[in-house]
C-alpha cells in the first residue's frame, strides 16, 4: 500500500486497510523476522540466549514489560530498538494530540472529525520513529505529566466550563497512544504516581479528576529498573508490579570478548585516533578485566553495579593518554603502552560506588587496585604463574629479571617518554626480551615491546619486583630495597609501594 497516495479518510477504506494494536504490530513483525532468521536487537552482545529470547517471548504474548537491572547493562538500548518491530507507517487523523485511528477514534476532537466530515476526514501518516516515547522518573513528575489535568488556560480561551472534556490537557502517556512508551528508573516514581498507572495497565483507559472519561489507550509501556534492593530511592509498589505482565532479568557481559565488542562499538574515537594509535587485543583485554575485577572487587558496592560505560570511557581515554603522549613528543604514531592506563583512573572513580573501606582508601587507590588486579589476572595467560615458583627459584623464567633488580638496579619509567626512550629502557633490563622470545616466538617488534612492558609490571603484581609512584610515572626496583627505600625528591611518599596492584 502507498501511503503517500492516501490523505482521506475514504481513501484509506477503499485500500482495505486493517487497523491493528501496536501489540499485534510488535507480534506480527517479530514473527515475519524470525522467520526470515533477520536480526531483531542489533548490536546488542550478549543477551543472544538469554535476556532477547525473553524479550521475544513476551513480545509474542503481547506483555507489557519491565526489565529489571543494573546501570549499565542495555535496557534503554533494548526499548529503543523494538521501535524497528512496529510498521514503518500508520495513518492518523490530522490534527489529533492522540495519535487516533482514523477507523477508531478514541478522543473528542476525533471522534466529532470523524462525524462533521465522514470519509473527508483528513489523514496524516505517522512514521515509526516518531512512535517512541520516552520518561525519567524523577520524585517531582506528577500525575498532570503522565495522565493529565484541566487546563483553565484553555477553559477560558474556548469559553468552557471545566466539566467540558475539551478543557482536559492530556499528559505524556495518552499523548503515547499507538506508540512505545518508557517509564525509565520506575522505582523513582512516587508511589502514588505509581497508582495512577493501575488502571492504564489493566484496562486501557486512564482518569483524569472527576470527568467521566472511558478512552481505550492503545500503548506499549516498557518499564525499566533497578533491582529494588538496590537503591534507596524507592521500589515498584507490589500491585504495579502485578500488572507488568513480563519481568525480564539483564546482565552484565559474562565473557571479555563480549564486553570488547560492545566496547569497540560505543567507543566514540576519532578517525585521527583509529588511523594513528595502535592497540593490541591484550590492552582490549586489559580494559575488559578492569570491569571484572571491580564488579568482584570488596572495596565496590556489587548492589550499585559497574556499568558497561566505565570501560567505554577507560577505551576513549586509554588512546587519548597515547595521543597525547605522540603529540607531546611530535610522533605520527603511536602504539599502547601499559603506562597509558594512568589515563583510565578518571574513567573508574566516576564509575564505582565504594563501600566504606573503599571510601577509606580513597577512590584513586580503589582505581589503581583494579588496575593492578586486572594486570594480574591478564599475566597468566601469557607468562608462567610466578607462585609455582616461589620454592623452585632456579627454575624460574624471572630469575634473570629478578636478580638484576636485586643487584641495586632501577628503572623509571615516565609516562610521556619518546619511542627511542622507552624502547631504550625496556631493552635495559636483562632477561625481558629473552622471556617474551621464549614464550611469544614470531611476535612483530612493538608488540614485542608491550609484552616486555606488561611482563615487568606482572613482576610487580606478583611481587618479584617492586613499583612505586613517581611524580609522572613509575619506578621499578627490587621488592626488598623498595620496602627500605626513602622516597627521592619527585617520587611520592604514600603508603602504596606497589601501585596498580598495590597493598589495600
């Protein structure tokens, strides 16, 4: 049907169009897609067997739904996509606030359109994109917002008494008729704003004051929440919740190579910077890990949760701090280092609500802790573990490493250093290369280099060697010394010797 050539209401009779409700709209285009096995939620990782089956289910039983969750982990995401379900047009009444079916008006002004022109009625087509509504809750929405209220504004202006219901000026949900409506952060609702929504759920109709209205809303409502035990703010009173008819649980990424591909697809980098800076996948993986260690982490409030957008931000700034550091130093390019991840602890103290311990530390040593722990946890997968050595010292591939520091030697470590330099120190520190040749044959020359870089700091997580904060970088030396030493003018004299790992 060409809808560009249907404006009356008789013409849209005579092409044998079918009014539907958008639940049967979401229903039939949903089963059209599986059929044809298209994508339904793309660019949503993750949910494949898990949270999207639920959402389909559900779309199929024509449920009103709330997705339960933690921040972070797609919910709006997922509402704003099942817009891509409904069809990409439907007709209208012109001029009508309700959105209504030219074939069943439900409001005043359609209904009388309907009744003084007949099949003249002018009709307008409303485009998919345009059937998304969208709410915060926050304690100050009222009842007037969502349902509506009178309006003496326009009782006086159209010479009404208030028990016209013309005088009713309609709130965002009737407003959402034939459309998706979310209701986000819905514990935030007042409670008693929470009530006025029963009857929309159950019935379909709303009430607004005294008047006497029976208005059958044709909606979508998509809810999201916080679980309730998490937040302070409120809850969804019982009998709201008894009316959502599908309650689907969302989860964080259970896997690094799915939390990489959602954060290698939100990342908002420049061209400059994608054409410019070289990153490896054991950085990605680095990224990744920090989320990981800090949703396990004793200092992070696990009920808070740690959003998937901590390691977007940590990705953005992680090849920001190497773009800074190739301008500094006039280079075209630039290839990641691990000192560059002193540009991701802004992205995790914004992001982690602390526990009380975690307060007491601070939130910066909290962020250097997860660094460290997400070094750690990555070592292994591509060094020896250094605890299988510890009573079988002469066997231990770090023991050239380790015995060189033990001598008295240091390195420091800036974070802006040129190329040459850093390429000049790594190379200083007998036995790195022959461990990254012995255990990464083939490896081109940079990556070789970050692997040298990682492998020292492993050391220094697993407490073969000692790390230390410098003004603008790092210092490394022998763990037994590192205790003992008194710091230098430049270094910090804090409580953390071993930092990004650190003792907390």
């Amino acid at each position: 049907m060409d809808h560009s050539k249907i404006s009356t209401l008789g013409q849209l009779k005579r092409s044998n169009y079918k009014s539907k409700s958008i639940k049967e709209e979401l229903r039939e285009n949903l089963i059209s897609r599986l059929k044809k096995k298209e994508t339904v939620f793309s660019g949503i990782w993750g949910y494949e067997e898990t949270v999207i089956p639920d959402l389909e289910r559900a779309i199929l039983a024509g449920h009103d739904i709330n997705l339960l969750g933690l921040r972070g982990q797609a919910k709006t995401r997922l509402a704003r996509l099942m817009v891509n379900l409904l069809d990409e047009y439907v007709p209208i009444i012109e001029g009508a606030e309700l959105n209504d079916d030219p074939l069943a008006p439900i409001s005043r002004f359609g209904k009388d359109r309907v009744k003084e022109l007949g099949d003249d009625t002018p009709i307008s087509w409303l485009h998919r994109d345009d059937r998304y509504a969208e709410k915060l809750a926050t304690p100050d929405v009222s009842i007037a917002d969502l349902i509506g209220d009178v309006d003496p504004i326009k009782a006086a202006s159209l010479k009404l008494p208030y028990s016209d219901e013309r005088v009713i000026h309609f709130g965002l949900i009737p407003r959402s008729n034939r459309c998706i409506f979310v209701i986000n952060e819905l514990p935030d609702l007042q409670a008693r704003i929470q009530v006025a929504l029963f009857n929309i759920l159950q019935e379909g109709d709303i009430q607004i004051r005294g008047f006497k209205i029976r208005m059958v809303l044709d909606i979508q409502f998509v809810f999201t929440a916080n679980p309730e035990d998490y937040t302070n703010r409120g809850s969804i009173v019982t009998p709201l919740k008894d009316r959502i008819d599908s309650q689907i649980i969302t989860h964080y990424p259970k896997t690094l190579d799915i939390g990489k591909r959602i954060t290698q697809q939100e990342a908002r980098l420049k061209e400059v910077q994608r054409n410019s800076i070289a990153v490896n996948e054991i950085a990605k993986d680095l990224v990744e890990q920090i989320a990981f260690e800090a949703r396990s982490s004793e200092y992070v409030d696990s009920k808070s949760g740690v959003s998937a957008r901590l390691t977007i931000s940590a990705y953005e700034n992680l090849m920001a701090s190497a773009e800074r550091r190739s301008i500094i130093n006039g280079e075209k390019n630039a290839h990641i280092r691990i000192a560059d991840f002193v540009g991701v602890i802004p992205a995790i103290t914004g992001k982690v609500e602390l526990v009380y311990e975690g307060e007491q530390e601070g939130p910066g040593i909290v962020a250097q802790n997860l660094v460290g722990k997400a070094l750690r946890a990555q070592f292994v997968n591509y060094f020896p573990d250094p605890d299988k050595f510890r009573k079988q010292k002469e066997k231990s591939p770090y023991k050239k490493i380790s015995n060189w520091f033990g001598d008295g030697n240091t390195v420091d470590l800036l974070n802006d250093i040129s190329q040459a330099e850093f390429e000049k120190k790594i190379k200083s520190i007998p036995g790195l290369l022959d461990l990254v040749n012995e255990f990464h044959k083939g490896q081109d020359a940079h990556t070789k280099l970050f692997l040298m870089e990682f492998a020292l700091h492993g050391l220094a997580e697993y407490s073969l060697i000692s790390k230390h904060n410098l003004t603008a970088g790092l210092q490394f030396k022998d763990l037994l010394s590192g205790m003992f030493s008194i710091p230098r003018p430049g270094q910090e004299d804090d409580d953390d010797d071993d930092v990004m790992g650190g003792r907390i």
